[in-house]
C-alpha cells in the first residue's frame, strides 16, 4: 500500500454487475482508495471473513444472497464494519430498511462518484470517532 | 367481470415487467456513468501530464457501447410486449412470442441463476390475444423460477397437437420442483381468456390452448 491509500479507507464494493463494480473499484484505487470487489453476497462475505474493509459498498440486489441478507449476517458479526447501500429502486424504502438494518447511509444508481467519496468518509469517521 | 379481472391480472405483469426492465436499465446506466466517469478521470490523468492509457481508454469505450446494446434490446423487448396489447386478437408467430417472454423474465431467472432453454418449431402461427397470452405464459414461467432450486435448467417445449398447442416448462431435474399450487387466481383468469387449460405433472407446469380462437 502506498503513503496515499494508507491514509484512505479499505472499501470492498460488493456488486453482481461486474463492470460496475470494477469500474467504480478502478476510479476508487485512482483517488488512492484500497478497493478491491466481490461479485455475490457470498462472494462479500467471504472477503470480509477474510480481509475486513472499512467501508462496504454493498447492491442491495444479488442473485445468492440480497443485500439486506447480508447485513443482518453483517450487523452481528462486524459491528465495526460501514455499510454503505447501492440501490437502483428508485424507491427510498429500500435505503431506509437497510438503515434500520444497521447501514451507515445509502446512494441511488447511477452513482454520483463526488458523492460517494464524501458518504465513505463520513461513513469511516462514524465508526473511528 | 371476468374479462375486467383478466385485464387486472395483464396490469400486474406489465408492473411485474416494467419493474424489472427500470431495475435492468438503472444498472446499464450505472455501468455506462462509471466508465464515462473514468474516462474523465483519464482526461484528467492527461492534464495532470500523467498520460491516457489507451487500453483502458479502449476498454471502457467497448463497455459503454455494450451496456448501450444490453439497454437498446431490453427496450425494444419493452416495446414488443407493450404493442401486444395493440388489438383484442392478433396473429403472431409462436417462437418469437415465446422468446420474448423468455427475454423479459431474464432478470427473474439471473436472480436465482436459472437457465431457460427454448426450443420451439419456427413455423407455428397463433392468433388469439397476444397479451392474455403473454402474460399467462410469464407468470406460468415466474411460478416455475419461484418453486425451482437455485441453478436449476428450464425447459421450454412446444408440442403442436393441432387444433391445440401445448406449452410445456419443465425442469431439467425431475427431483426440483416442489409441490407447488398451480393455476393461481390470475393465471386461471387469464387461461379463460384465452380457452385455455392449465395443469402439472411431475416437475413440469402444462399450458394448453387453441391455435386460433378466430
């Protein structure tokens, strides 16, 4: 890790349209960002079985398992852990059962990337301060 | 009555349909933002005097064009079955109408990575009410998805046993399906419209119905 991403949040995107994830992971790793993806709810909780990010960036729709899975599994486990939910929905609904499930915040699809960044360092701070 | 609960059950899968298709759509927005996204960070990288990398210029430009293509059939897919509903009864030909509702329960069968397999005569001309029909056959298939394993195959077969044809979906694995309740209200609402007999069998779900109701 360089000077740069070692003052960044880790942030794990967890996202089943792999050329999403791996686009915003490569925009997150340019503004030196430790990004890294899974691409399954399965595949997410794996990666932080076994290496815990800071800050999750978790799609709320997955083919395995769907993101509000995930955080109830997520809440008890890694109560450390910044959750921060995608949704395409169009509806707040969503969001908000994902807050009331322990998430940090929420952004809608598209993603507004200036947007993100502030919500992952807000979403980071509330969890070291 | 009957035919004012029938165009009920049509509303709910044009929702079910249009759901799906905003959720489809909303995530190959994404993906084309993100990658014009990173080639204004690119952009950038050039001001910054740190040069374009023109690989990954050329990979995010395939990505959107893509996504764009991935977008233009899912409308077009949209639009095909919104136009169902253009006349009470219609011609058309059975393998198109078949892959159509294959193509708008995609998302449906991704969820529980389902894989759907056609295979259907080309030559076989319908004509009765396009989106009764339709809509039967996409809840019919959405019921099978509900009640199969994650992963499973579906198989779609057509027997033309004229003057009727018979739409089988079935599970490649006979030990899949569980014991489900089939027709449900809409659906046998809609097979009514359409003088059409419903059934199951094993791990199959049976959609008869007259080739032409003219």
């Amino acid at each position: 890790m360089t000077q740069n991403e070692q003052s960044n949040p880790t942030v794990l995107v967890a996202d089943d349209e792999i050329e999403f994830a791996s686009t915003l992971v490569a925009r997150l790793k340019l503004r030196n960002f430790p990004a890294t993806m899974a691409n399954s709810g399965k595949a997410a909780l794996a990666a932080i079985e076994q290496d815990q990010p800071d800050v999750l960036i978790l799609d709320l729709k997955m083919p395995d398992l769907d993101g509000l899975e995930v955080l109830a599994s997520l809440k008890e486990n890694y109560p450390d852990l910044a959750v921060i939910i995608l949704t395409g929905h169009g509806s707040f609904e969503a969001g908000r059962q994902g807050m009331e499930l322990g998430a940090y915040d929420y952004i809608m699809k598209p993603v507004d990337l200036n947007l993100l960044l502030v919500k992952i360092e807000d979403a980071y701070q509330s969890r070291t301060a | 009555m009957e035919q004012i609960n029938a165009d009920r059950a049509c509303v709910q899968v044009f929702a079910k349909i249009s759901a799906a298709i905003s959720h489809e759509i909303k995530n190959t927005l994404s993906i084309i933002n993100e990658n014009a996204g990173l080639l204004e960070d690119f952009a950038q990288m050039t001001e910054d005097a740190g040069g374009i990398p023109p690989e990954r210029v050329r990979s995010a430009t395939e990505i959107i064009v893509k996504q764009v293509e991935r977008s233009n059939i899912i409308m077009k897919n949209l639009n095909r079955f919104a136009h169902s509903a253009d006349t009470y009864l219609a011609h058309g030909n059975l393998e198109e109408t078949l892959s159509l509702i294959v193509s708008l329960t995609n998302r449906q069968a991704a969820m529980k990575n389902i894989k759907t397999n056609l295979s259907c005569p080309p030559d076989i001309t319908i004509s009765t009410n396009l989106v009764f029909l339709e809509s039967l056959i996409y809840l019919t298939l959405l019921t099978l998805f509900q009640n199969s394993e994650d992963g499973s195959t579906v198989l779609i077969q057509v027997i033309d046993d004229a003057p009727d044809i018979t739409i089988c979906l079935k599970l490649k694995n006979e030990d899949d399906l569980s014991p489900i309740a089939y027709p449900d209200d809409d659906q046998k609402l809609l097979a009514e419209q359409i003088q059409a007999s419903l059934s199951q069998e094993k791990n199959s779900l049976l959609l008869s119905f007259p080739a032409s109701v003219d």
